[in-house]
C-alpha cells in the first residue's frame, strides 16, 4: 500500500487520510447519504501523540493496541476495511509526519460504512472505508482536579450497545451524560451501569483507592478495556507493587474511598477529589493518584526508557510557511 503520490503538507492546511490517499482536510468530504450518517454504523479510536522537544519526535502512545482495539470494533460491526495493522500505523505515522504539528496532538482514526444508501438497517452487504485525522490537542477535562456528579444516565449493558468497542453509536450515552454534568457545574459524569454498579466517566475508565488497595469495575460491569487504564494497572503493579483489584465497585463506595481518579487517553490520569458535591478524603489529589500520574506523563512521551516500546516516535516535517 503506497501512499507516495499524495500531497505533501505545504501551506495548504492540515492533510487527512480519506478514500485510500492523503488529501487536504478541506477536501475530505462524505455524502449526507452516508450510511454511518445516520445510523452511526462506525468504530473510532483517541490516540495521543506527545510531543517531546528535545528529540524533535511525536510519541504516539499505544499506537498498536488501539488499532487492534479498531479492528477488534471493524469485525463485530462487519466493517470491512482494506487495512492490515501494519498498514493502519504506517499510515497513522506517515499523516502525523506530513502535518507536521510539533505539539501535542490527537489521532482521530475513524472506520465507518460508507455506503451511501439510507432505510437499510444493517451490516452486511454494505461498503464500508477507513479515515483519519490528526489535531493538535492539550488538556481535555479543562482542569486538572476533577469535580463529578453520579449521572442519572445509565450506561447500556452488552446486550444493547456493544460495550467491548468504541462504536459511535454508544458515545450518545456518553453525550447525554456530559452534557448534564457539565450544565450542571460539574467537570465529568461518573455512569453507573443497569445495576446500578460504577462503571466508568464518559471517555475515560475509573479507579478508587481503598487502604493502600487500587480498584477498578470488571470489565464485564460494561466500561470499555481502556488501554490507559491496562497501562496504570500495570504501573501499580509493577512500580508500586501495589495490589489491584478488578470488582464491581458500588456508588457509596466512592463516596468513602482514599482517593479517586480517572483515566483514559485523552484525559490522562486525572485526580476526582470531589464526588456529588462530597469531597473525597480530604478533597485533594492523593499520594498514589500523584504518583502514578508522573510515572504515565514521563512515559508517555518517551523520557522513560524502560517503556520506549509503548511509544511509536514520529518526526514532523518542516512545514513550509
Ligand atoms: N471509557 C470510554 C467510554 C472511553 O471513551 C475511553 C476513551 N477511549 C476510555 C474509557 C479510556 O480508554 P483509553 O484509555 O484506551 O483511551
């Protein structure tokens, strides 16, 4: 697969992958036809790329992963795209070179049915096309302490929405409970699932700590294998030795815990001291909490050397004037 004959990046605006070649983002353009339109019949994926100054490099965090993460998305939606994994980072790497940000940015690949045929509620026999774009991108969450409210949305169970993927379709819920929250003064929403179990904020997974112990929902009370949240688990347990937890976590256990914090690729590790206008503990960011943020900012762009291998190095072109 080339993508040799594309535009390069000079002073016409940011580039995108569309339709099999790299074209001006103003021309990447679909149809009100499209079929992903109306039905949200898409998979999506939120990758960071960190820039590191002093090695002129973009890391991109988990570039792998999130694209098994797409693909694992392309075959329970029969989304048939004609991109292998290697093809989908060579791609993603070769974009975020061309556009050439030398800041922090976000990696938007989107999978989607592309057909352009409406009243047809299905999958199969659809023709389906990958996409992607890359923006620069600093705090997501808008602060760096977390105030949350429970919101009264509940978060669909697998038997509804597939909750194992990042389908469009299931990021309304998310929507909604956003949308109350942040009407209603509070910086995220934590949903709770069908049974009333936490089971995660609205683009980001959660943890509590409970006496030196790190919690978090199974994955079966329905929040989304986040790869942030692997990638603390796996600090704490290695970096910490700390032992950790995968339970169904109740409301009023949050309300009690030592600490609380988000996390995901757009949010990071982001501290919750407060919780439906109750401060947690003491209404600070905890000590663990504290810690494991500085491990994941020094990772994710590229300053530890141990997880280098977590980190896919880009060097942006020069962009022309
Ligand atoms: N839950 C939801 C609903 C999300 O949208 C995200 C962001 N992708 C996460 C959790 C965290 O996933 P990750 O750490 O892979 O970004």
């Amino acid at each position: 697969m080339s993508t040799t004959q594309n535009h390069q990046n000079s002073n016409d605006g940011p580039l995108a992958f569309f339709k099999g070649e790299v074209v001006p983002l103003a021309d990447a353009k679909v149809s009100v036809m499209t079929h992903a339109l109306h039905y949200a019949t898409a998979v999506f994926e939120g990758i960071r790329g960190n820039w590191n100054e002093e090695k002129g490099v973009v890391y991109i965090f988990r570039l792998r992963e999130h694209y098994e993460r797409l693909l694992r998305g392309c075959r329970l939606l029969m989304l048939d795209i004609p991109y292998s994994l290697d093809d989908l980072c060579r791609i993603t790497v070769d974009l975020v070179e061309r556009n050439g940000y030398r800041e922090d940015i976000y990696i938007r690949p989107l999978a989607y049915k592309s057909a352009e045929l409406v009243a047809n509620l299905k999958l199969q026999d659809l023709a389906s096309d990958f996409t992607l774009i890359t923006v620069p991108f600093g705090n997501y969450l808008g602060s760096d302490l977390l105030r949350c409210c429970t919101s009264t949305w509940r978060r669909p169970e697998d038997t509804m929405i597939p909750t194992h993927i990042k389908s469009s379709a299931s990021y309304i819920n998310s929507i909604l409970a956003k949308t109350e929250a942040t009407l209603a003064g509070f910086d995220e929403a934590i949903i709770l699932n069908q049974s009333g179990r936490v089971c995660e904020g609205t683009g980001e997974n959660i943890f509590m700590v409970d006496r030196g112990r790190l919690i978090t929902p199974v994955l079966e009370d329905n929040a989304l294998p986040g790869y942030t949240r692997e990638t603390i688990i796996q600090l704490a347990q290695s970096e910490l030795g700390l032992e950790v937890v995968e339970r169904s976590i109740d409301r009023t256990q949050l309300y009690l815990a030592d600490e609380i914090f988000l996390t995901g690729t757009a949010a990071h590790l982001t501290p919750v001291i407060e919780l439906d206008n109750r401060p947690i503990a003491d209404g600070k960011a905890g000590p663990i909490s504290s810690k494991l943020q500085e491990m994941y900012f020094k990772i994710v762009v590229g300053r530890d050397p141990k997880y280098l291998h977590w980190c896919t190095p880009a060097v942006p072109r020069l962009v022309a004037a």
